[in-house]
C-alpha cells in the first residue's frame, strides 16, 4: 500500500453528523465549523421535539457517538486547524483520522507545526518530513536543523531532486528520493519517542497546483504503518 493509497481508504469511511432538534443557524454554524473534514452534517428531528440539540455521530450508518449540541459548538481557542484532542469534545475524539480538503501551503504550513511543536516539546524520538521537492526543504533548512540539534531527537527529511542538496548540519539526515510519492505527498510524522499518546502525523496529497488533500491522525496504529513505509520502502541512510 501506497501513501496515496492510505489517504484514499481514510476518504472512503465518510462520517455523517446528525443534528437533532436544533434550529437551522446551528445546523449552518456545525457546517461552517467541519466545512474541511470528511463530514456530512445533517438536519434530523425527533418524534417528540425531544431532547433539545444533539448531535449524533455515525460511520458508514454505524453508530459511533452522541453530544449535547453545546460541546460540538465550543471549541477552544487557537486550535486551527485542531490538533488539540479537546479542542471539540467529545465529537472530535471520534473524528480521528480526520480528512481535510484543499489545504493551501499556509494552512499545511500551519499543521506542520503542530507537530514538529510537539516533536520539539518531548525532544526524544524520530521525526520525519516530507518536503516534496529539495528546493522546498532548502525554505525550511533553519527550522529542521534546530529540530534536529535538539536533545535526542532524530530528523529525516525526504524530497525529490529539483535542485542540489542544500548544505545542512549533520543532525539532519536529508532523503534524496526519485520517486512519485514523495514529490507528490506532504507529511510530517512523528513517531512520539515510542509513547503511543504522543504519536502523531500529517498527510496530505497535492491533488491541485499547491492544493492539499489529506488527513491527520493520533492513532498509533496508523502512525506506525506511515513509519514502516518510510524505513522499509527509502531506508535509514540519508542521501547527502
């Protein structure tokens, strides 16, 4: 299985989020709110009118969680996009492997951080980012070198050759690499130093010039399987 691959079965498991009860501005702000997600959000009401705003979560027509429309609809601050587990509880707990649509390179910029942010924190374990193209990686040399001179914390980064290989620190292992994922595909995992809960990745494709569709994810399973496929498929030696 393919990157590409990965992020078309992540796509093929639509969620739906029923909102019951609740007049139509709620139902256009909860559209408005996961207008990036794989998420359909619907209009329903019960028999009774009874009880007031809720929200059902479902997928593929199977039951997954059910929210007072109050904790859909409080998010918390600078959490965009939301890479904070809390950031919409408890719906948001259920919307892992979370599909976004049409990131443009600010946004996937932004997302990146979050994870190289934690990747920093924890200062243990292996990040890896993908940068498509070396003259992409040669913008971010700066902050992948000081990703890489901290503590223990060890950096891959993988592109395609458009250009030459940018003088680095010996930190950061640079990934030389012909092949059509890698310039095709933006991701930035991170293996959370082998604690399940700090584990971690971003993975989009670039489908549209500079246009981004993909996911993030907290499930260590799927964070492990992206990491399995970068060692075994481009190896651990760096290109230089």
């Amino acid at each position: 299985m393919s990157l590409s691959e990965l992020i078309a079965g992540v796509e093929a498991h639509e969620k739906t989020l029923s909102v019951f009860n609740a007049d139509a501005a709620a139902v256009a702000t909860l559209r408005e709110q996961f207008r990036d997600r794989n998420l359909t959000v619907t209009e329903a009401t019960t028999d009774s009118g009874k009880p007031a705003s809720f929200a059902v979560l479902a997928e593929d027509g199977t039951f997954v969680t059910a929210a007072d429309l109050a904790e859909v609809t409080a998010p918390t601050a600078d959490t965009e996009p939301a890479f904070d587990d809390a950031a919409y509880s408890p719906i948001l707990d259920h919307l892992d492997e979370t599909l976004f649509t049409a990131y443009d390179s600010d946004q996937m910029v932004a997302a990146s951080r979050e994870i190289e942010d934690r990747a920093w924190r924890t200062g243990a374990g292996t990040l890896y980012s993908g940068f498509q193209r070396l003259s992409i990686l040669a913008d971010h040399l700066d902050v992948y070198e000081r990703l890489a001179a901290k503590g223990e914390l060890a950096v891959h980064a993988y592109a395609a050759p458009d250009a030459g290989v940018p003088d680095h620190d010996g930190d950061l292992t640079i990934h030389v690499e012909r092949a059509d994922e890698i310039e095709r595909s933006w991701f930035v995992v991170y293996d959370g130093a082998g604690v399940d809960v700090s584990k971690c990745a971003l993975l989009a494709e670039e489908r549209e010039e500079r246009s981004f569709y993909g996911f993030w994810t907290y499930d260590p399973a799927t964070v492990d399987w992206i990491v399995d496929h970068l060692e075994s498929t481009y190896g651990l030696v760096g290109s230089a």
